[in-house]
DNA sequence: AGCGAGCCGTAC
DNA sequence: GACGTACGGCTCGCTG
C-alpha cells in the first residue's frame, strides 16, 4: 500500500522563484520502503498533474532529495502550497547527514550530492549519463554563443579589427560574466538583449537523455531512502528528523519572501568602484607586466623582489606587514577589497536579480544538509558588515542596498546575544552539575542575591527577560561586594600578565589580545596557533593560553570529560539530540556547541513561524546562525510592540544557568540603518 | 572548454 | 594532534 512519495523536477534554472519545471518524477513506495512505480511526466501535462497531486493528497510523507527545492518548482508550476503544508519531510540529504560517521563527512572528497552518495554508498555510477546531458547542454551553449556573435557582427555592432584570443575573450565576457563587464560593452548592451529575447539560453529541457536522467534521480533517492531511514531510528536520530521535517515549511517561505534590492544605489556604489579601480595597477617593474589580485603567486614573488624578504603567502595580514617596503603591496591592499565588492557581492547579486512586481529582487536557499554539524549553509551569510571606504572618502555600505520590501513597513532583525558562550557555559554545567562561575557571571547574577522590599535576602533563581537588570546584586561568597557582568576578556588578560592593569597606559592592546585569545581558545586553539594569529612570540601565546585556561576553569574540566566520553562512548547528543558519531573530542568540543545553536535557531524558527502564521502582516525573511529577521507592515505601535515581545519570548532559550537572550533591532528604510528596537 | 586544487576573503 | 562551521571568485595546471 501507498505510504511514501518521492518526487523531484527537471528544471529550467536554479532561481527558486523564476524558473519552473519542465518535468516531474516521482516513485510510490509502500510501508516496508519497496518502490511500486515511477512515472515520468511532462509539467504542461495537465492530466498526469493532476494525478500526481492526487498522490501528494494521499501521502503523509514526502521524500526527496533536497526536497525544499522541489517544493518550490511545484510552487512554481501552479501547485498550491497548501497541498504541501502538514506533510512529513524526508530529505535524503538530511539522511545523509544524520547516519553516516561524521568523521567520514569531514573527509574532503565526501559530498552530499545525489550522485556522488549513490556511487559511494549504492554502488551505483551515474557519471556517464549525467556527462552526456551536459556535454549535450554545452554543445548547445556554444552553438548559443557563436549565434550571439554572429547576431553582433549583423547588427554592426561588433568590432571587426579584433582577432584572435583578444576577440574570444570579448565574446567571453559578454556571453559568461555579462554582470562584471557591461560597463566596457555599452555599444552590445541593446543587441545582447535584443538577441537573448530572440534566442533564449539553451536549458536541459532541450537535451535528448533527459527523460531516463529524471528517472534514474528517483531510483537513487529510493535507493538512499530505503538505506538509510531505519538507520535513522537506530542511530537515535528521530528527534533531528522531525526538526528539519517541521522547519521545511516556514523555510520554504522565508526563501519565496527573498530580499528587495535598491539597484540605483547599487549600481551608484559599482560605478564609483570600477572608476576608482581603474586609477590603481599593479605593475612589475622588470617586464611591464600587468598583474590581476588573483595571480598570488606572481604577486608573491613581486613583493619578494621589493622587500628582498621571503614571504609565505600573498594575503592581507602579508601584505599590511610589508606595505611600508613594497609599493606594490600597497596598492594590492587597496585594489583587493574593491575586486571584493565588485565580483563577490555586486556581480552575484546582479546575476541572482529578479524583477518581481516591479521590485528588484534576490533570492536565496537555505540548505539544511549543507554542514557536518546541523549548522545551515546559504550563499548569503557572507555579505561584509565593515563597509568600504574609498580613497575620495565616498563609502560603499553592502547593507544600504537591501531595503524594505514594497508593501511591508519594518524589517526587524531578532539575534541571540553571545549564544555559543552560553552554551558553552552551559556544557560545563552538564558535565560538572555547577557552571563555570566566571562564564556564568558574564550573563547573570549566579550565585547571588538581593534584597525585596522588606529587606528579606532573595536568591537569585534564574529570572527569564533580563528581570534582574533592574536590582543590585551581591555575591553570595562575599555579601560585601556587587555583581558586575564578568569582563571575560579582562579576565583572561590579567591572567596572562599579571603586571598589567586596567591603570596601563597600553591596556588597550593587551585586552585586545586576551579577547582574541578568548575566541581562538573557545573554538580550539593552542599556542602555535595562537602566535601565528596574534602574531606573538610562543611565550605570550603560552601565557594566553594559560590565563585562558585559568579563566574558565569549567571549560577545561568539559574538555577533560569529553576526553573521556569519547574513549568510552561512539556517539554524543547535542543540547538537542542530534547526534555526533565521531571520537574526535577536539572537533566535538565546537560542534556541541555550535550545533547545539545551530538545532535552537532551526526549532525556535518554527515556532515564530506557528505565531506568525495566522499573522499575514509577519514574513520570515532571514535566518543566519544567531539571527532570524522578519519583515512586517504598518500595524498599530500597540499591537507592533506586543507582537515584537512574544516573537522575543518565543525565541529566548532557557537554559540552567543562564539563558540564551535576544536583542530586537528595526529599520524602516534599509538593513544598514537598523537600530536597537 | 571543463574540472579540480589551492588560495583568498567574507560570515557567524 | 594542535582554530570550528560554511560560501564564492579567481588562477593555474591538467585533460581531451
């Protein structure tokens, strides 16, 4: 009998929003996970649809690989999401993630797609089909690419005295990197559209073995499905499961609703960048040779020759420490940030740019197999927060360019306040039944008490939503003394140098450091690192370490428990229930608490999603480790004010000893302009 | 032209 | 044994 569905779609694109299926697939499988039937159908058959939503009406379960995507090209192909909402999701990516060793994940020719899992976990080789579709779709490209410019030359637009690579790499350009370059093409600009609007790009759905490709997807997905999902229960990773299944929903959403793009503004900062970059070159004297950013080993050699140091990389830190001896590296410091700029945020937002309703918008996928520790991955965490500031003093602010959405008032923004910190805190409680004391007492009066009213001793118990800010604390050891939040960085400072003070004319520097080495140290650190990073000799990087160490003496004693757990024990449970199978305590250590994070984030975005569903005027739109940001409309400030609060507790964490707290921020005009709510 | 390794720079 | 998790762009060398 019909339990399972596993479905998938052939594509014309990538854009979770603008392309659309041209097939579907999908496989019937019974309760003991043997495939019934597979049917291929084209998406404009209307009668083979309809059957297909038919089955969709009868399952409770659907399976596939990276199903979100799949969910989005139905979406797409007029199947209304509700037909989707209340399912069961299986992603077989998720699996992936969930039931292989995790050591085995890390290995660096481990991969999580389709094909590759089926190779090495099915024994089943589909490279040559998938090389003949793309060798079939290139073949078609270039055919595309050689009409465009033959198109040009008929059109008198192209520039006949041009032969030879310096013609190729024009035709290059315009055709592949089209976003990068346009400035120098003005005179195609017109042709190219015109001729695009002629001849679309050739997709898969013009490729002949496409057909048996969309069916051989569906017997790999059933082949992973049936291989793993009873591992799922046996492994311990039901909870985990039922999760991502619950957050596919409000993901999906979050996706659909995307970014708004102010694309004056951006296209204002470009050509501002790309004059600016046309100003600086970097040129060998020796041979007159002209050097791009990406040639680090040219580069390399170049600084070598004018500083007559050997260097061991090419990168910023490099170059700063040699920019009073090398021209050169002085002028690649400040080409280097606007390449930056200019192909890994302007040019990949102008490639991903939809026009939706006359606003300019980007969309990005969330993938929810993408990391080893629970952690999503998306192409859009990595935008710099530091803007840019040119040589003429203009500044190039990535965050001014995404705005409110047209129709929606607010975008607010809701982030954990030092989350990994507390949760490590909270390990050292769990495996030593009292937190770390000074860790603790960064966040909350631990161990303290105050006095009510009547002047009757109150302990402090653990008051949820920052209550115990509005009272003074005193340390339970020495009534004598008031709590202070623990100045953590402070702490470890002084114990690296004992002589120095906060009086030190120099304390400035030596916190910086003991900071630093806060951070390194929480995600694993030791000296040599810690020389190298601070760029100190090996005893300063000791004695941070050291003072680290003396600092939290929770942390050692977690590090010395899990030593011992993992000699003991193949598996460990995140804060969630996610389990790790890996005996690398050094690993473990960060991925307890960064996926314990990550499993919070996931399962509490869920929950603003139930609160917000009967709330048309609130929009997931964002989510990035720590943060979640929605879009609302004007509502009444009441009503606003009321609703931002119960999104706020929604998300707050309880934990034993102190919890994990969020900070509101708003912005009515751009996410640069964000401020504390 | 396609692919993968290696380097670099960005996020949390 | 020795700083965690990611993503994307670029160059370069290899392959065909």
């Amino acid at each position: 009998m019909l339990k399972y569905l596993i479905y998938d779609t052939e594509t014309t694109g990538l854009n979770i929003v603008t392309d659309k299926p041209f097939l579907f697939q999908y496989g019937l499988v019974d309760e003991d996970l043997n495939l019934l039937d597979v049917k291929v159908f084209k998406a404009k058959d209307k009668k083979n649809k309809q059957k297909f939503i038919d089955y969709i009406k009868k399952v409770d379960t659907i399976v596939g690989h990276n199903i979100k995507f799949d969910i989005h090209m139905a979406i797409n192909s007029g199947i209304d999401i509700s037909f989707f909402k209340d399912k069961n999701y299986i992603d077989t990516a998720v699996l992936a993630r969930l039931v292989i060793s995790h050591d085995q994940q890390r290995d660096s020719s481990f991969s999580i797609a389709l094909k590759k899992l089926a190779v090495r976990y099915l024994g089943k080789d589909t490279a040559q089909e998938e090389h003949l579709l793309k060798a079939e779709l290139s073949q078609l490209t270039l055919e595309h690419k050689a009409n465009m410019k033959q198109y040009f030359i008929d059109k008198g637009v192209w520039d006949l005295s041009l032969s030879g690579r310096a013609e190729t790499k024009v035709i290059n350009e315009v055709y592949n990197n089209w976003n990068k370059v346009f400035h120098k093409y003005i005179h195609l600009k017109q042709a190219r559209l015109d001729f695009l609007k002629l001849n679309p790009a050739p997709n898969y759905s013009d490729c002949s073995n496409v057909w048996t490709y969309a069916e051989t997807d569906i017997y790999l997905t059933h082949g992973l499905f049936k291989l793993w999902y009873h591992d799922v229960v046996k492994l311990q990773q039901v909870p985990t499961l039922i999760r991502i299944s619950k957050a596919t929903i409000p993901y999906v959403l979050m996706e659909r609703k995307g970014m708004s793009v102010n694309l004056n503004k951006l296209i204002q900062d470009r050509n501002m960048i790309i004059k600016e970059m046309s100003k600086t070159k970097i040129i060998d004297p020796r041979n007159g040779f002209e050097y791009s950013i990406g040639q680090h080993a040219k580069l390399k050699e170049l600084y070598e020759y004018e500083t007559g140091m050997l260097l061991k990389s090419a990168d910023k830190q490099t170059r700063k420490e040699i920019e009073s001896k090398s021209p050169s590296a002085r002028k690649a410091n400040y080409i280097a940030k606007m390449e930056k700029y200019l192909s890994s945020y302007i040019t990949r937002i102008l490639n991903k740019l939809s026009i939706i309703d006359n606003e300019y918008k980007v969309f990005t996928q969330y993938n929810f197999a993408g990391t080893v520790t629970g952690r999503l991955s998306s192409d859009f965490q990595q935008f710099p927060k530091e803007p840019l500031e040119l040589a003429n003093g203009y500044v190039v602010n990535i965050r001014d360019w995404f705005v409110v959405p047209k129709g929606n008032k607010y975008m607010f923004y809701f982030d954990y306040s030092q989350m990994e910190l507390r949760l490590q805190c909270e390990w050292t409680n769990i495996v030593s039944g009292s937190p770390d004391l000074n860790m603790a007492r960064a966040f909350s009066p631990y161990k303290c008490h105050c006095y009510d009213s009547n002047g009757n001793k109150v302990p402090y118990q653990g008051e949820p939503n920052k209550y115990f800010k509005t009272r003074d604390w005193y340390l339970d050891e020495d009534p004598a003394i008031k709590w202070q939040p623990t100045d953590l960085h402070a702490l470890t400072t002084k114990n690296a140098f004992p002589g120095v003070s906060e009086m030190d004319p120099d304390w400035g520097h030596y916190r910086q450091l003991g900071k630093r080495a806060n951070f390194a140290c929480n995600y694993g650190a030791a000296a040599p690192k810690i020389a190298d990073a601070l760029n100190v000799d090996f005893p300063t990087a000791q004695a941070l370490v050291d003072g680290y160490k003396k600092a939290f003496k929770g942390v050692v004693d977690f590090s010395k428990w899990l030593y011992k757990h993992t000699r003991t024990t193949p598996s460990t449970p995140n804060l969630l229930l996610r389990r790790y199978y890996s005996r690398n305590k050094h690993l473990l250590q960060n991925w307890l608490v960064q996926g314990s994070g990550a499993d919070i984030l996931l399962e509490k975005t869920t929950e603003v999603y139930e609160y917000i569903k009967d709330k048309p005027w609130w929009n997931l739109m964002i989510s990035v480790h720590d943060e979640l940001g929605l879009t609302c409309d004007g509502i009444p400030k009441a009503q606003l004010d009321k609703e931002v609060k119960a999104i706020q507790n929604i998300m707050v964490y309880q934990l034993s000893a102190v919890d994990v707290t969020v900070d509101v921020e708003a912005t009515e005009t751009s996410w640069a302009n964000k401020v504390d709510y």
